[in-house]
C-alpha cells in the first residue's frame, strides 16, 4: 500500500469533487465512526457546495456519478444534506491484508523521510532520576520508535542539565568525600549525596566559599575541577542508564548532549542577539522583549538570555541548542518531550529562534508536553513520608506487584519464568498506563487499574497477544500462502481494524500522541475478540481455516508490533 486508506479515499473523492467542477476542495474523509454511516465518511460535499452557492444534495449527486471506487468500496451511499458514506468491500480489504502478510512493514507506508531530533529523557544530572522524568522518557521513546518505524531518521537528544552552580558544590563534596575513603559508597545514592552536600553548604561557610570558587574554576576549564566534574557525571549517568535498562529505552552515551554541550556558543548566542536589535540591556540584564507575548498590563515579557552577574541560563541554552540541531544537525523537525509546565519558556524561545534565524520557517519546532504523574490523593506523586520517588524502586515495585499476581495465576510455573513474565508485565503496565492517557492530562498513578487483566492495559494486550499465539500451537498443518477471504462480518471488520494501522502511527507521528496508538491497538484486540467468537478458527477447515488463521496471524503480527513501538515486550505465553 502506498496510501493509508484514508489518503486514497480522499484522493478519490477530491478527483470525484474536479470533475464535478469543484476542483481543489477538499474531501474531508475519515472514519465513520458509527456502523450505520459505513466504513468511513466524506463530508467535503457540503463546505464545496456553501463555497460556490450549490445545492449540497445536488452536489453529492454528480460527485458519485464521478467517483470511482472500483474494486474498493462495495457501497457507496449518500446521507443527511450531503455526506457521502462508503463501506470497503471484503475483497479489497482481504487483498491488503494478503499485501501486509507479505512484507515486514505490514503494509505501512513509508512518508517522505524527514530527520526529526527527538529531545527527551533529560533529566537534571545533580540528582537521580524520579518519577518527574519518567513520563518524558517513555513518551520520548515511543515517540522516536514510531518514527523510525515509518521511516525517518530519528536524532535522540538527552539534553541532561550537567551545568550550574550546584556542580560547584557537588564536585566540592566530592573531594571530601574521597579523601574520606567513603565517595565510592556515598556515590550509590545519589539523592543522599546531593542531600549532604547541600547540608555541608548550608552549615559551614569554609565549604560553601569552596563550593563557590569551584563554580568559577569549572568555568574557568581548571584540569582538576573538570576531572572531578566529569566523574561526577558519568556515575550520575550510569544511574540513568540502568534506569533506561530496565525500561527498554533506547537511549545510548553518544545520544547525551548536555547543557554544557553548547557553553561555547552562548556568549556569541547573546552578541548575535544584541546585533540583531533583539536583545536589550535592561537592570543590567541582558533581555529579549516579544511582541507575542504580553503580561496583564499589556507589555511585552521579558525573556532573560543573560543574567547580571554574566552568567546565562537555561534560556540561553536552549537557543544554541536550537542553533546546533539547525546548523549540525540539520533538522526538519525538532521535538522537546517536556513537562507542560514549561510551555511559555518553549513558545518564548520558539519565537525568538525564528526573529534570529536560529530555526527557518521549514523547520518544525514543537513543544510535546505533558501533565503530572498524580497519587490516589490526586496530589503530585510522591512517597508516603511525602518525598520524591525514585524511579530505579518504582521499576523494582512493579516488578514485585507483577511478580505476585502472576505467581497467583499460574502457582505450579517454574519461578524463572515468572519472573520473566512479572518483568515484561510490570515495566509494560507501568509504561502503558502513562503512554494511553492523552498527555496533555495529568494522570492518577493506580498500580491496581494498570495491572489490571481487563481494560485499555498492557497485561490486557499482552494477554490478548499470547491467547493468539496460542490458537499457532495448536494449529498443525495449514497453508501459510492460502488466500484471506472474508465471509463474515466479523473478518471483515477484522480486516479493516488492520488495515487502519497505518493510519494509527502517522496519527502518532502528526499529532505526537502515542495514545492513539494504543486506543488502536486496544480496538483491534477487541475487534478480534469479537471475531474469535463468531467464527471458528482451528474447528473450521479446508480454505475456511486458513485464511481464518492468517487473519489471526496478521493480528499477532499487529498487536507485536504495535507493543514493539510502545516499547513493550511481547510474551509468547504468560
Ligand atoms: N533538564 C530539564 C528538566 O529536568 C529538561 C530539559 C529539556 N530539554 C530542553 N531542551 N530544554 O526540567
């Protein structure tokens, strides 16, 4: 297939809608939502009609006359003022489902290649990772899964915050610790070394002078500081990456590219700004006025790229790093998967990297943010004595809680396999629950809804999966190569759920929302259920059964994948 369904239906209705003498109005086809109004629906009719003073009804009329769905629809209807339903016949849909069954990209088309530098995970390196990152790293990796998969060149970028005044005082801490003999042990806990640092700071002011003239020195490129500095770092990252392990997350060493990646280019980022007129020095800071954005008296925010002390901030950052994915990078689309809450900074600095000519009008610059991760108290996530949540013990309680339930389920399995299954499950229940909500939303974080066996979950589809790879171990001797042929309208409703998964990722894709991916996949699992029970697959036979068990095995393949580019693990049995 070259086309996701809806690009051909559209692309039929708008030649129809030409040569019924509204050329370039627009077809407006999509699902149809309802069973009544067929399979999908095209509501241009109507707009072209108002635009160019016709009778709607008339209209619709000599559209059909010219539209040719030869060989695709089996009907084609009008209804209501205009609207024009279309129901894909049994044939077509059982030849796409042949199509899909013979190549590996399960009949997904590719769309023209882009280069798309994905910013997620990045998490601020003077701590451990909490459940704050969690959401951006799993959206992240789906989202450059996704991608890939439809054939774009995905750049990850972990824009860690390894730069700062609190470096100072961590490296500081550092010697200490060592010539304590005690920094190997102190290091494994990063949140508790971050913690007596910052109370050695507070109490003696011999160490936090220390700290101070640390900051200076590691700016100053001084060999020792940044060795120090740099050890520091990669425990730090170390942490982030048995994180990402346990995960399933993608993310390597050569994808990191800290804040302190762009140190060089910031005083010429601020000079170059001044030269354009588009910086100003205001209480001896250097700041950027925009237009676009007002406070409630009506003037212009001030965006702060220099403070007065000289030193820059994230903001400042954030252009050279704009800079770089234009320039090195040569990006046509750049995603920032980060917290909701710092959608004015990414507007503020989207804007201004246009007035500077840091991003060309081509390039994509979107904000994908997300809500909060909220306990059962509805309240931001965090531990009963109110602390923050570490994401390594979160990962480990799935696992356990996963461990339990399986154990519950099948007490006479082997403990290993268990295990296996608790891990696939646990992490999968974990990443699916945030990847289904739409991410716009905060989130209640219910350890008991996620693992739960029924619903829009991953144990759900992960079950779901396994019941059809099952029907494969009891199926002996069938023809692999046999023609799909649906009888019933429950094959063909199969079918079509199937042939909708190309529309599903480039959903993804468009609208960076990996929970309509999900939504897909959990309407397919139900739309085979449906099916399983209304025709009989290993009980039928001869033609009948094997083209009931390729659609069973194009659903498996469906499903597989589909998880794959959650970045959930399948099981073959659980
Ligand atoms: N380190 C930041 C934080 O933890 C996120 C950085 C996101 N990426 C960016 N280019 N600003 O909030």
């Amino acid at each position: 297939m070259q086309q996701t369904l809806i690009e051909l239906l559209d692309a039929r209705v708008c030649a129809a809608l030409a040569a019924a003498g509204c050329e370039g109005a627009p077809a407006v086809v999509a699902p149809a939502g309802r069973p009544e109004f067929g399979d999908y629906q095209a509501n241009g009719v109507m707009g072209a009609a108002k635009a160019r003073k016709m009778n709607p009804r008339q209209l619709a009329i000599t559209v059909l006359e010219h539209l040719d769905l030869a060989g695709i629809a089996s009907k084609v209807e009008i209804a209501g003022p205009g609207f024009i339903n279309i129901t894909l016949a049994p044939a077509f849909l059982a030849s796409l489902a042949g199509d899909a069954l013979a190549e590996s990209r399960l009949g997904v088309p590719q769309p023209v290649a882009q280069r798309v530098v994905v910013d997620y995970s990045s998490p601020n390196l003077a701590k451990e990772m909490h459940v704050g990152h969690l959401r951006s790293t799993i959206i992240g990796d789906a989202l450059a899964r996704v991608l890939r998969f439809l054939g774009h060149e995905v750049v990850a970028q972990n824009h860690v915050g390894d730069w700062g005044t609190q470096f100072g005082m961590l490296t500081a801490y550092l010697i200490e610790a060592e010539q304590g003999g005690e920094a190997a042990l102190a290091l494994n806990d990063l949140e508790d070394f971050y913690r007596r640092a910052k109370l050695r700071f507070d109490e003696d002011p011999a160490f936090a002078t220390r700290a101070r003239e640390y900051v200076v020195k590691l700016q100053g490129g001084d060999a020792q500081v940044n060795a120090l500095w740099r050890k520091f770092l990669d425990i730090s990252l170390h942490h982030c990456e048995a994180v990402y392990e346990k995960l399933g997350v993608g993310l390597r060493r050569e994808d990191v590219r800290g804040e302190s990646a762009y140190n060089d280019d910031l005083p010429a980022v601020v000079a170059d700004l001044q030269a354009k007129g588009l910086a100003v020095e205001s209480e001896g800071a250097q700041v950027v006025f925009l237009d676009e954005f007002k406070n409630k008296e009506g003037q212009p925010q001030a965006y702060i790229v220099q403070k007065q002390d000289g030193g820059y901030l994230y903001s400042t950052t954030d252009l050279a790093a704009v800079r770089y994915r234009t320039g090195k990078l040569k990006a046509d689309r750049v995603l920032y998967v980060v917290d909701a809450r710092q959608s004015l900074h990414f507007q503020q600095m989207f804007t201004l990297s246009r007035k500077a000519g840091y991003a060309s009008a081509a390039m994509s610059l979107e904000h994908v943010g997300f809500g909060v991760m909220l306990g059962d108290d509805g309240k931001p996530f965090k531990t009963r004595s109110g602390g923050t949540v570490k994401l390594a013990e979160l990962l480990e309680e799935a696992e356990l809680r996963a461990f339990a339930l399986v154990s519950e389920k099948n007490p006479d399995m082997a403990e290993v396999e268990r295990h296996k299954i608790a891990r696939a499950v646990g992490i999968g229940a974990v990443k699916y629950a945030d990847l289904s909500k739409n991410r716009n939303s905060d989130y209640v974080f219910s350890w008991d809804s996620m693992l739960a066996f029924e619903g829009n979950t991953a144990p759900y589809l992960q079950y779901a999966y396994t019941r059809i790879a099952g029907v494969f171990r009891r199926a002996e001797g069938w023809n692999e190569q046999a023609p799909i042929v649906l009888m019933e309208e429950a094959e063909r409703q199969l079918a079509l759920a199937l042939a909708r998964f190309a529309e599903a990722l480039q959903a993804v894709s468009r609208e960076t929302m990996p929970h309509f991916l999900c939504a897909y996949l959990y309407e397919l699992a139900g739309q085979f259920m449906r099916f399983y029970e209304a025709c009989p697959v290993l009980k039928s036979e001869g033609a009948l059964r094997d083209s009931r068990l390729r659609l069973c095995r194009l659903t498996a393949d469906t499903l597989h994948t589909g998880l794959d580019l959650l970045g959930i693990d399948v099981l073959e049995a659980m």
